[in-house]
C-alpha cells in the first residue's frame, strides 16, 4: 500500500486551517487529538505540582519513618532479648561502684584520713615541715581534697612512705613530687597528696541546683541577647 506522505502532509495541515471562530466540536479529528493531548499533559502537570507532589513527599517521609521505626523495634527486640544479661551486667556495675565509693570517705571521715597520712609518714621516721590541707575541689559527684606536703628523711624512708600512701584503704595520691638533697645527706619531698570523698545529699543536692541554675542562666542569656538584637532592629 502506497502512502503519499507529501498528500498525507498536505492533508493534515488542511485541517489545521480556518479553526478560528469555530466550535471545538466543529473541528477536524487531529486537532481535536492534539487539543485533547495538550490538555491531559497540562492537567497532569497542575495536578502533579498542586497535589500529588505533596503527596509524594509525604509517602518519602512515611517510609523514612517507617525504616527508622523498624531500627528502633530491632534494637529493643535485641535488648528483650539480652535483658537477663544486661540486668546482670547491671548488678556487677553496680557492684564495682558500691567497691569504689567504699574507698572515699566521707566529709566526716576526712579528718581521720589526715590524721592516717600524717602517722603514715611519721611512723616511718620521717619529719614532716609542712602538711597543709588545702580548700577541697567539689566535682560533680565527689570532692577532691589537696594536702601540700613537704616531708624530710632517708630515700627508702620516703619510698616506704609513698608505697604506704599506695595501699592506703582509701584513695590517696601523690602528684608533683620534687626530691632535693639535703647537707646531712637526707632527702626532702615536696609533693601534693590528694585524696578524695563523695559529697553527702546535702552536697549533691547543691550541685544539681547549681547545674540547673548555671543551664537556666544560660538559656536566659541567649534569650536576653535574641531580645536585645530585636530591639535594635525595632529601632533601626
């Protein structure tokens, strides 16, 4: 079958031609097709930019949700699962920590504690010529209690001094030690021993009021600075 493409051209422009003030309806098949088609891709670009796009991005964020969900389920189901052992890991944790907090004494016990660092070294022969217990250094859960020392005696009176500081029941340590030699041949420390205490209710209640109060100052700083930007913008 032999098709003219130059009459089929021809053709089809003629139906193209004299559309102006008549009918829609009244036209020729192929412009109506082509009406038609333009008029289904513009409904389908309104359509996609006015409704389905928010739709679309809404099933993006579901699904997102919905993965991250699942990792949350996974993690909880790894923890059900575990919980015995972690219960256990618990009480061993717990343990260690009730260890620890044995070896600090309280704020009552820390005389007592001075008094064992002082005999500690005079037992072993030494003369102390400055034991100075310095302002405690409250932490967020325990204090720290420096005590400038400066103690005078033999090297292995000195050694012995520190290993006993060493296999203290509580927590003793030694920090910035300098030797210097003596005329008589005996040797001067100066260190700074430091010992350690955990803070009673009272005391940790007064942290975590500070700790709050020093959060809410901050937050109020930044409000106070965000206000002052506005009134500066207000005036201008």
């Amino acid at each position: 079958m032999n098709i003219d493409l130059k009459q089929w051209s021809a053709d089809l422009g003629a139906q193209f031609e004299g559309l102006q003030g008549r009918p829609p309806g009244q036209w020729p098949l192929a412009p109506r097709l082509l009406c038609a088609a333009g008029m289904m891709a513009l409904a389908i670009v309104f359509g996609y930019f006015v409704y389905w796009q928010g739709q679309f991005e809404a099933q993006e964020a579901g699904a997102a949700q919905e993965a991250k969900l699942r990792t949350a389920y996974q993690k909880k189901i790894a923890q059900a699962v575990n919980l015995e052992a972690l219960q256990a890991q618990k009480v061993q944790v717990d343990q260690s920590v009730e260890r620890l907090e044995k070896q600090l004494p309280s704020k009552a016990e820390m005389a007592a504690l001075l008094s064992d660092i002082n005999q500690a070294g005079v037992g072993r022969g030494l003369a102390f010529e400055l034991f100075r217990p310095n302002q405690p250094v409250v932490r967020d859960y325990y204090a720290e209690q420096p005590i400038d020392i400066r103690i005078s005696g033999s090297y292995h009176d000195l050694g012995a001094f520190a290993a006993d500081m060493a296999h203290m029941p509580r927590i003793v340590t030694l920090n910035n030690m300098s030797l210097e030699t003596n005329k008589d041949g005996s040797l001067t420390l100066e260190a700074i021993a430091k010992t350690f205490r955990y803070l009673d209710p009272e005391e940790l209640s007064e942290q975590r009021a500070a700790r709050l109060k020093a959060k809410a100052g901050g937050k109020g700083g930044k409000a106070g600075a965000k206000g002052s930007k506005k009134a500066k913008g207000a005036a201008k």
